[in-house]
C-alpha cells in the first residue's frame, strides 16, 4: 500500500518559509555606506561613542529603508528616527540618575506604551519597537555623554541615512519631480496586469491581493504629495493633477477588474497586455499605443472596456480636465473600540511587550548588572507579532545570533588592526536591505553590526555571553508567549475580523443604497463624488481585510500545544474577500443597468454582515453557539452569491 505522508504542520515549516524580493541595489549602497563609515570616523576622530550612537542610528533607520517614494520614505524613516532618538534619550537619563533596580519598572512602562501604540499600523509599530530597542540601549551601554547628545548622535545616524536615501537613487525616469509616484502608479497597472492573467486560475485571489497592496501603497504615495502641497501652501501643479486623474482611471479598471475575478472566466492575453503599456508609459512618458479592442460578452467586461477607454483618454491628455477639487472623499468611520490605543488588542499587547520586558530586564541585571541590555534588547524584537508566528520568531533569531555570532569571531581571528569593526559593520549595513527577506538573515546582519558596536564601545568579550542571554530572551518569550489569555495569538484576530466586516458592511450599505432622483446638473455633479466614496470604502474595506489576513496567517502558523485547533480564521478571512469581491462585482452590474435590490432587501443582507461581526467580536459567547440565522436571500444575481459567502462565514462562526 502507498504510504501517505503527513503535512508538515505550519508551525514547524514557517521558519523556513523565504520572501522572493528583487535585491535592492540602492538600498544595498545607502547600507555600505552608513553605519560602518560612521563607525570608522568616530575611531579616526578619536570619539568612539560617537561613532557607535550615530552607527547605532544609521542602523535602526536602516531597517526601515523599504522601497518607495521620497516622501513615504521620510515618513517610513523619519517617525521611528524620532521615537528611537526619544528612547535614547529616557534610556540614557536612566543611567544617568543610576536608576538601578527602578530601570525594570521603567522598562515595563516604556514597553506597555510601545506595545499599546503598535497596534496603530506599522510605521507606528515600528517607531514603538525601536522606541523601546532604544530605550534598553540607552539605560544599559556604558558609553559617555549626556542624555541629550546621546539622543541627538542617534538622531544624527538616522538623517544622515534618510539624506543618502533623497540623494542616491536610480536615474529618473521620465516624470522629473513626480518620478518616484509615476512609479509606483505604474506598479499598480502592473499588477493589474497580473490579476487579470490569472482570472480563472488559482492565482487569482493572491494577484488580487497584491493588486490591492499595490493600489494602497500608490494612494499612500499621493496622499503624501497632496499633503506637502498643502503644508508649503501652494497649488497643486498641472503635472501632480494629471498623474492624479490617471490614478482615477487605474482604480476604475481594478474596481471593473475585480468584477472579472468574481465571474472567473479566463481572459485572452490582449486583455491583460493594456495595463503594461499603461505602465510602460508612466515610466517612458511615451504614449501606451494600441489597446485591446472592446467585447461586451457580460457586464463586467462591458464596465472593463468602458474604463479601459477612460484610462486611454486620461493618458493621451496632455494637461489636467479639471481644477484641483476643494476636498477629499470623506474619510470612512474607523472602529476605535478594537484598534485604538485604549482597545483590548492594544492592552493585551501592551501588557504581554511590558511582561516580557520586565521580566527579562530583571534577569539580565540578577546575572550581569555590568552588561545587562542585550536580554531585554532582544526581546523587544522577538515579541513583536509583526515579525511572524513566535516559535518561528524565536527559532530565527536564536539561529541568526549564532551565525552572527560565529561570522564577527571569524573577522575578530582574521582581520588585521584596530577599523576591522567598521568593515564588519559595513557589511552588515549592505546585507540590511536584503536580509528583509528572512528574519534569521536579518537578525545575523543586525547581530554582527552591533557586537562591532559593543566591540568598539569596550566590550571585546561580549560576544559568546550574546549567544546565551538570547537564548534565556528565547526562553522567556515562549513562556510568557503561550500564557492563556494574555497572549493567544488567536484573540488578536477576531477584532481585525470583526473590523474587516463592519467596513466590508459599510462599503456594502453604499453600494445597495438607491441613489434618489435629481435633476440631470445636481446628478452629472454628484456622480463623481459617489465613485470617489465607493472606491475609498472600498480600499478600506480591502485594507482592514489585508491585516485581517495577516493577522490570521500568523496566527494559523503559531504553535498551539492543546488539541483544540480552534477557529479556521485564514478561511473566515478569505470568506469575507469574496464577499467584498461580490459587492464590487454588484457595483459593476448596477451601473451597467442590472435589477437594483429594494431597500428592505439591501437591508437584511447588511444587518446580517453585522451580526456576523457582533458574532465574531463577543468572546463571552461559548464555543459551538450558533449565530442568528440569515433571513431571506435578495433577488438578485450577485447579492445570491454575497448571501451564499454569508451562509459559509455563518458556519464558520457556529464552530468557533
């Protein structure tokens, strides 16, 4: 008989798991360049603290240096440049004043806050981690100094970083001023492109995911332009206003596009080939040529067609249609009971960041009250769920160490001199940008570049002493990890869930409300203001369901050791995308002329949205209680199938 091999379980596989990124050159050079030359010119000035904070700086700027805009970049950079300035600055005023004992409870207050703020999105996420990295390495380093030159040294690496990002970049393409956002406008038709090649496959979902990350990413890049414009107090220019309306046009073709997944009939090549020469010609400025030509076999290629040729128009102006408009779509409600800075997802991340913290600050100074940082240091990082499932975390960053550890004794036996530090942190600032692909690779880039610190800094034989409180950092993270209720990454997800369903309700609500009756001037004017609000509910819809989902990955890969497997949350989450798939497939067909549903019928199929969420959101309701049952299902094409994902989430709910 055939043996049948078992899966292996996603805990133990995800440490294995690579990101396939392109190697960021230019990053790579911004890297070789900054913590290691720091770190030579603080020894040749005969200053080596100065040299290791600004090295240090230049470090924790470097691993926020993602791909993107000049302005996304500043943000990405400069916000957590400020909170790790802020940390060094309290840690550093920790040993001054010879705290002691009284550092863990200021730790556990500095970690709380880090904790509870991270919740807020990544780049606060990240300003809170290194805050807190920050703060540890400035009570415990014993490098001279006041608090306030400590922090500004930091705060010095950190520019220094962001100025080589504005100054080394590619060649422009053709754009001038404008050619960072072309290029990322351009990623969106290219990933448009993508989606639609792989309708009727099983790539279909992930390329629409990725075609919603990059529409997020574009509109994040544009928002900051607008916002520049406004805070310098001058007009938008004729070239920001035309690569707006050309974005216009590429969220109209995905919105269409997104009607085409739901049908999941395959599309020939043609179709997929516009997108890449609107593309081509964001990046070239050269016209984008000839187009498919239209089909009308269904509503949804009929809406595609129309919007294709909408985009061509907007490319072949040469000046904006309009005057830059008096406001933005409003903004949709955001649910503050779950995400906010006081909600139960903040608190208990806040608490189990402030446990860890506390706990392995108290054994760091009980063992070594010379060299006490790197425990907690290390812990900052490990309970960060941003970072991936904790055992996976925990199995990296315990291998990265060693490996880091073995490759700066290894330039220790065989470098010559006294600058060989800087070399070595000179090669782990180049390997920063490309270690993002895996957390181990990152830890060992970011291991090797600060034992040179510690190196440099006094500390000659702190390296093998790195390797053990690691492994306590280890330790204690998995235990405080796994206590019941404080930490269960599954409790984590159920507020993203719950948030998805209430945007993915409200972008619903708007699509099935029936527009009243104006006459043809108020209707022509209000027609755009309606697209611009369905299409930012709809991105917000997407956006909540994106942490949603990773919320739910993380969560299905981390080590549970009950039987319980609990709730399914990957499949809740991927039932809740089909269901804002099917109201943007319902868009489509009701702007091309299909049966609009009556008020009372759009009305039971949102509240029953809602009640999934109440279902999902109440974590007094025991095990296997059955939510409210769906009430009939509309007559209508698309709204059958959004009742359909309804009846399945409904199920999945019953079993949690």
């Amino acid at each position: 008989m055939p043996r049948h091999r078992r899966a292996v379980p996603a805990w133990l596989a995800h440490p294995f798991r690579w990101q396939r990124l392109p190697v960021p050159w230019a990053a790579v050079a911004r890297g070789a360049l900054c913590a290691g030359p720091l770190l030579a010119a603080g020894i040749a000035a005969g200053r080596p603290a100065a040299g290791v904070l600004t090295a240090l700086g230049s470090m924790l700027a470097g691993v926020n240096d993602r791909p993107g805009t000049r302005r996304t970049g500043i943000v990405h950079i400069g916000l957590p440049a400020l909170a790790a300035a802020f940390g060094m600055l309290v840690g550093a005023a920790l040993r001054t004043a010879d705290a002691g004992w009284w550092t863990v409870p200021a730790l556990c207050a500095v970690g709380f806050v880090s904790g509870a703020g991270s919740v807020a999105g990544p780049v606060r996420s990240t300003a809170g981690m290194q805050m807190l990295a920050a703060t540890v390495l400035g009570a415990g380093m014993p490098l001279p100094g006041t608090p306030w030159a400590k922090a500004l040294y930091v705060l010095a690496g950190c520019l220094w970083l962001l100025l080589l990002r504005l100054a080394l970049r590619y060649p422009r393409p053709a754009g001038g001023p404008l050619s960072g956002e072309r290029a990322t406008v351009a990623t969106v038709f290219d990933a448009l492109a993508d989606a639609l090649a792989a309708v009727g496959g099983p790539g279909a979902e992930p390329a629409r995911r990725r075609l919603t990350a990059a529409l997020d990413r574009a509109d994040e890049a544009l928002r900051l332009r607008r916002l520049t414009s406004r805070l310098l107090r001058r007009p938008a220019r004729p070239e920001e206003l035309l690569l707006a309306e050309r974005f216009a046009a590429a969220t109209a073709l995905c919105e269409a596009s997104v009607a085409l997944l739901w049908e999941a009939r395959p599309l020939p090549p043609r179709v997929a080939a516009s997108p890449r020469r609107f593309a081509a010609a964001l990046r070239t400025g050269r016209p984008p040529g000839r187009l498919s030509a239209p089909e009308n076999s269904s509503a949804a290629r009929s809406a595609f067609d129309h919007a294709l040729l909408d985009a061509a128009v907007a490319f072949a102006r040469e000046r904006p249609l309009s005057p830059p408009a008096t406001g933005e779509p409003t903004p949709p409600a955001r649910a503050t009971g779950t995400r906010g800075a006081l909600g139960p997802d903040a608190r208990d991340y806040g608490l189990r960041v402030a446990l860890c913290i506390g706990a392995s600050a108290a054994v760091a100074l009980l063992l070594r009250a010379d060299h006490w940082y790197w425990l907690p240091a290390t812990v900052t990082f490990l309970v960060k769920p941003d970072l991936g499932p904790l055992f996976s975390r925990t199995v990296n960053r315990f291998a990265g160490t060693a490996v880091g550890v073995l490759v700066f004794a290894g330039a220790a036996a065989l470098l010559p001199g006294s600058w060989w530090p800087a070399v070595a942190a000179g090669a782990g600032g180049a390997l920063l940008p490309f270690a993002t692909r895996h957390f181990a690779l990152q830890t060992g880039a970011i291991t090797v570049m600060v034992l040179s610190f510690v190196y440099v800094g006094g500390a000659p034989e702190a390296a093998g002493e790195r390797l053990v409180d690691t492994s306590l950092a280890c330790a204690i993270v998995l235990v405080v990890g796994h206590l019941p209720r404080l930490a269960d990454p599954r409790r984590r997800v159920g507020p993203r869930v719950t948030e998805a369903l209430r945007s993915t309700e409200r972008f619903l609500r708007h699509v099935l409300t029936p527009r009243p009756a104006a006459d043809p001037a108020a209707a022509t004017a209000g027609t755009g203001a309606v697209a611009a609000r369905r299409l930012a509910l709809r991105r917000d819809a997407y956006r909540t369901l994106a942490r949603a989902r990773a919320a739910a990955e993380t969560a299905a890969a981390e080590f549970r050791p009950g039987r319980d497997p609990g709730t399914d949350w990957p499949t809740v989450v991927a039932a809740v995308e089909r269901i804002v798939d099917a109201a943007t497939a319902c868009a489509v067909r009701l702007e091309r002329g299909a049966h609009r549903p009556g008020p009372e019928e759009a009305e039971r199929l949102c509240r029953a949205l809602l009640a999934m969420a109440d279902v999902l959101a109440d974590p007094r309701r025991p095990p296997g209680t059955p939510p409210p049952e769906l009430l009939p299902v509309p007559d209508c094409a698309t709204l059958t199938d959004v009742a359909a994902e309804l009846e399945r989430l409904r199920g999945y709910a019953a079993a949690r």
